[in-house]
C-alpha cells in the first residue's frame, strides 16, 4: 500500500505576478509536493502591510515556514525551515 504524503508544514508564500523569484520559490515547493497559500501582495495593502511586518521588506518573495520568515528564494533556509538537511 503507497503512503500518502501529509503536508505537516504551514507555508504562505507573499508574492507578485511579476516577480520571477516568487515563482521559482513556488515551482520549488510544488517540487516538494507541498501545499502552500498564496497571497499576491500587489493588490492587498492589509496582506502586504502583514508582510512587511513579519519580514521589515518591502520585496518578495516572502516565505513564512511554520512561522519561520525567508526573504527572497533561498533553498537552504527553505530546507531548514522544512527539517530537511
């Protein structure tokens, strides 16, 4: 019998359509075959000012890994924030 995958990890992505690094970081986690929420700052000031106040940066992408905050697409602190060596 073929174990499913659990998605045990709490992912939000904070991004722009047109931000490439915001769809290289999302490209990634589909990869890992995790879930993750989206939410396009471009047209939410609450969520980008929410943003901003979790990170102290205007840019995206924004990654909130079970409450652990990466800026920018950095697969290692990815990894780490996923326990993954």
């Amino acid at each position: 019998m073929k174990k499913e995958k659990t998605n045990k990890h709490n992912i939000v992505v904070y991004s722009t359509p047109s931000c490439p690094y915001c769809k290289i970081a999302k490209e990634y986690l589909k990869e890992l075959k995790l879930k993750f929420k989206e939410i396009d700052v471009s047209d939410n000031e609450d969520a980008a000012q929410e943003m901003i106040a979790k990170s102290g940066q205007l840019g995206v992408p924004v990654l909130d890994i079970n409450g652990t905050i990466i800026t920018g697409f950095n697969k290692i602190a990815i990894n780490k924030a996923l326990g993954k060596n």
